[in-house]
C-alpha cells in the first residue's frame, strides 16, 4: 500500500537507485523534522533536476543533491549549476561516503533510510527576489499539481502544468 | 482504491457534504483545464479555510468558496472576509443553484462532479505584493507537506509544518 502510494506521487523513472531513494527519504525526514517542506525531482528551468528542492518557512530555498557513491558525485560534472538555483546548497551522502571529496563551500548531510544528521551548514549565497519567487511558485505548482493527481487522476488527463 | 486515496491526501473531517466534495471536484478540475493549480481547505492567517486556494501561472492568488446549497451560502455571514486573501474570489455552486443570490462582484463556477463552467469572470482586487508571497508559501507548504505525508507518514509523526 506504501509502495503503491509512493509509486503514485513519484512514477519510478529509473533513475534512482535503491541506495539514492534511502538516502533521499532521510534527508526529506531531516527536512521534514526542521519544519520545513521539501519536494524531491523538481525541474528547474533549465530542464535539469534538483533531487530535493526545500522551501523554509521565510521562503528561503535550498537543493539538496543526493550522491549515492563516489563514482556517482564524480559523475555529475555540473553540480554547481544547481546553485544558481537556491540560496543554499547541500549535498546528501551515505554514511560510508568520503566526505573530504566534497566542494568545501556547500553543506553535507549523512544520511540512511531512517533519518540525516547535518554534518556541515550550507553557506548561504542569496538568490535575487524575483528568482526565488519563480522558484517559489514552480515548486508550489509542482507540490499541488502533483497532489491534484493523485485525488483526481481525470483531471490531470492530457493537461500539462 | 481512488477513494482510499483520496482519503489520505485529505482525511474526511465532516465538514464537506457529498454535495460540497462534488462541486470541488468540479471545480479543480476546470482549475487544472486552465492550467492552474488548487488546494483544497488551505488553512489562512486567520484559521478559515478557503475551500479552494488557487495559483495561477505568474502568482495570481484566487479562492473559490463552494456552496453547496443556498442554506449553506446564507449560513456563510463572513464570506467577504476571503477577499483579503486573495486576487480574485469564486464561487462555486451546483447547476440547480439561483445564481442571482450570489454577490456581485465575485467570481460564479457553476460545477458538478465532472467539471466546471466559468459563468462570471471575477473581478480584480490585487493583493499586496507581501500577502502574496505569504499566501503563496503557506499553499507551497501545505502541498509539499502534503505529498510528503502520503510519501512517508512516518517522515511527519509529531510534526507540525
């Protein structure tokens, strides 16, 4: 039923591995307990992906990337795009990970399935207004779209928010 | 299946008669015809809850009140009170009901379970630009904190968002 649920509100696209998705739910679960509201695959405007999106109380936005191994970080030759995105950027790593390999001016959060421990604040490097408010509002119609999908699944039919 | 879900995006709190769930319906989905996206009873400043809080692609703000029966639309003595949260006020009613007892300067979606017809465009009343992004963060948090409860219950146990 949890499964299904999940599948629903996130339709699986392959590319997570199973590890990503543990260290995904344990960075939304740290999120989550800071009060805060995150949204994991959030497109951006430039079509990429942020692996969690989060919007703080007084609007601020972060990225979260998950990293699920060093050959995966070593990978991703475009991570410091995703600052132009967020006021603060953080990446979420498994336990085992060598955290010394990570850029020295973003965040880190260690993670499991279960939960995150912060390890390193993200620096915070402000968005100007009108950015953070068209991130605002995608990530709002993004949430809400995706919500509208799953209590009515006929209206979304075709339609493209 | 679809009703089990729907029970867990929004848990049935008795307030809404099957008439009201109907004509919402009706209505979110002519809201996701435009493009748009609602949130269903998104809790204001003030603790009402605007049955529909609707935002538009470049940050408009709507609420869209349903009535599900004219006893239902004259039991409602603080309506006018929604227009400070918001762009533009509707009302949504049922094809039976007597439209000419609705005020005039809002909004008419007349709607059943299937969809909705715009039968008056509602008037313009900006909001200022700080109530705006306020109300635009309470809807992005209150969809993201929705998707991530039914993502992982266990994530909110205790919390308030």
């Amino acid at each position: 039923m949890h499964g299904t649920l999940t599948d629903l509100v996130l339709p699986p696209d392959g590319r997570q591995s199973e590890a990503a998705l543990a260290i995904r739910r344990g960075a939304l679960r740290y999120v989550a307990a800071r009060g805060l509201v995150g949204v994991p695959e959030l497109v951006l405007g430039t079509g990429r992906r942020a692996d969690i999106a989060v919007l703080c109380a007084k609007g601020e936005v972060w990225v979260i990337e998950v990293k699920s191994s060093i050959a995966d970080f070593r990978a991703d030759h475009k991570w410091f795009e995703y600052r132009a995105f967020c006021d603060r950027l953080f990446f979420a790593v498994a336990p085992d990970f060598p955290l010394d390999i990570l850029p020295e001016d973003t965040g880190i959060l260690v993670a499991d399935g279960f939960g995150a421990a912060l390890v390193r604040e993200a620096p915070r490097h402000p968005l100007v207004a009108h950015q953070r408010k068209a991130l605002t509002l995608r990530l709002a119609r993004c949430a809400a779209g995706r919500l509208m999908g799953l209590m009515d699944p006929e209206a979304l039919r075709g339609i493209e928010l």
